[in-house]
C-alpha cells in the first residue's frame, strides 16, 4: 500500500514525516527501507526519518532515524518539524508535550516558528587537544541529546568540513558511538555561524538543531554571551538558543526555529523496494 508521508525542513535540514499512530510503518521501519526512502534522487532523499506514534501519557511520541538507517535520540530541527506537523494534523495543540529518547520535549508552535526545550546538556568538557595525523586540533566536547564536538576555527568558509569532520567522528577517543562535529566562528554582525559534519547522515549538514545548541552553550562558556545566541546555519537560517547560565551550568535551554512543510505526497513501494 501507498504510505501518505509529508516532506519538512527545519533550517535546511529536511525530514519525512509520516503518521504512524496506527502502526503500520512498524513492520517495515528496517535500516534498508529508511536508507532507501532517504536516498536523493532515488526516492524522496531527506536527512532523516520521523514516524509519530500515539502515546497514552503525552501528546504523541516519535521514533526518529538518521538517513543511514539507524534510531537517534534527539534532533532538534526534527523536533520542530514533527511539533508543527503535530499541530497541522490537530494531533496537539499549539503547546505540546511528546515523548522521545531523550526525554520529553516541550513545544510552542507560532505559525512557522517554534520553540522546544532541550535535554539539559551532559559530558561538557574543558578545551582539550585531538592529535590528527599530522596535525592537532583544540576542541571541547558536550551532549545535547547526542555527542557533538566543538572547534572554533579562524576561517570557517573554507574549512573542509567533510573530511576533518568524517576523521573526527571515526576517530578512537570518540568510538564505539562516534560523535557530530561542529565548526563555529563569530561573524561581523555578532552571530554565531555554525557548519555541522552530522553522524548518521555522515556529510555536513544545511543545519543541525542539537549542534547548534552544542555551539552556543560552548560559545557562551568561552565569551560569556547572554542568551539567546543567535546562530547562522549553513542554508543560511538563523536558530535561536536561548539558556540560563549560572557557574558552569547550563539550564532552561530552548531552540526556537523555522519548521516547513515543503511537500504532502504518497510513497510508492517502488520507492523502497530495491
């Protein structure tokens, strides 16, 4: 059978969003038919894939997969998307609460925008070195859901962030689960810009929700910049982390972005079967 789904993007990272409150995705949400689904130019192609599944205690709960195939506990650009789509399909209402790997999360939808909470960030670590080959690279490390590295670098345009990033999230202080990593500098206008090598998807990324709040908090912890940040992603959206600092503690953490329908349509099995 046709599966209806809907095409988002969240900053520039896109997902396809299916309504699966009735289960029929679960027989085949296999790594192969996410893989196949997210593939560009052979099917729909996203970053990743959200199922919305009913939940007894909350709004909804959502099963949320990279494009390689494999469940993440957290996306914050995803997070918004599935908050808007709840909201569009009246699953929820304009503030919701839903359930996911890594906790709940809290969503305000206004029209395009929306705002959620974050899962208060663990494992951050002071500035340390990463010896690559021939080359070594100062960096700190902090998990806003997932495990992102943070390098602040003096020209991040012409940083090849596909090939140190691929070193860095295969590299052996990292293993066995590998980490995202970002690359941040200051722009003229006071911004934070942001470029995301994302693990899962394994290429840079338009935008990553979690990196840029792993971005901001360590931005924030090196230069004392009050919330909210305000962070410049790769497509060019802007995404807003917003946060309470107190010592070395980061709470109330909040990332408030676009969330956009692109597409409705109906995936065929030709899409998946191959």
């Amino acid at each position: 059978m046709d599966i209806p789904f809907t095409k988002m993007s969240g900053a520039g990272n896109d997902f396809i969003i299916i309504d699966n409150r009735q289960g029929g995705v679960t027989d085949k949400a296999s790594d192969t038919f996410i893989r196949n689904l997210c593939r560009r130019k052979m099917a729909v192609g996203a970053d990743g894939l959200i199922l919305i599944e009913s939940s007894e205690e909350h709004d909804f709960k959502w099963r949320f997969f990279n494009s390689d195939g494999f469940p993440a506990e957290m996306c914050g650009n995803g997070a918004r998307c599935a908050a808007r789509y709840a909201f569009l399909n009246k699953i929820a209402g304009a503030i919701m609460v839903f359930k996911t790997d890594a906790g709940l999360v809290e969503a305000r939808v206004d029209g395009a925008q929306v705002k959620i909470n974050m899962p208060a960030p663990t494992g951050f670590s002071d500035a340390r070195d990463l010896d690559l080959d021939n080359q070594t690279l100062r960096f700190e490390s902090i998990n806003t859901g997932v495990p992102h590295v943070v390098i602040t670098v003096d020209d991040l345009e012409n940083t090849n962030v596909v090939a140190l990033g691929r070193r860095i999230r295969h590299h052996a202080q990292f293993l066995p689960a590998g980490t995202n990593v970002n690359f941040i500098a200051a722009t003229m206008k006071g911004e934070l810009a942001v470029r995301t090598y994302e693990r899962g998807v394994e290429d840079e990324t338009l935008a990553c929700g979690t990196g840029a709040v792993a971005a901001a908090l360590v931005y924030a912890r090196q230069h004392a910049a009050a919330s909210p940040v305000r962070v410049c992603t790769r497509s060019g959206a802007q995404l807003n982390v917003f946060f309470v600092h107190r010592g070395n503690d980061f709470t109330d953490i909040r990332l408030e972005g676009d969330a956009r329908v692109i597409y409705h349509g109906r995936l065929c099995e030709d899409a998946w079967e191959y």
